[in-house]
C-alpha cells in the first residue's frame, strides 16, 4: 500500500491533536504550506520543510518519506 506525504502528515498530525494551525506554528511554516502539503498540491518540499516537520511533529525526517 503506497502511502502519500499528505496522508503520513495528516495522521501524524492527528495523532498529536494537532490542528493545521497548531502545526504551522510549531513548525515555524504557514498554514497555507501544511494545507498544500496536506492535498498534495506540493509534491516536493524542501529538506529544511521535512526536517522542521519532522520536529514538530516528533517523528523522525525518514518517517515522513513515503515508501
């Protein structure tokens, strides 16, 4: 089952409770990005984007890269 970058966000997000909004200022990025990344619509994001997602969401960068 091929997972994407947008479902993998969302679910970790989910899981903290986190609203987009919570997220976006956790992360230091905007809600407009975490949305986008979310659907989909931004199919390559930066590292320094992964990393700071990564961190704010307490996963590893390696777990955010879909197999």
């Amino acid at each position: 089952m091929e997972t994407s970058l947008g479902s993998l966000i969302r679910s970790y997000r989910q899981s903290l409770d986190l609203s987009r909004a919570q997220l976006a200022q956790k992360a230091g990025l905007s809600i407009p990005l975490i949305q986008k990344l979310e659907q989909g619509a931004t199919a390559n994001p930066r590292l320094e984007t992964l990393r700071k997602l990564a961190k704010a969401l307490e996963v590893e960068t390696v777990d955010l890269v879909p197999e």
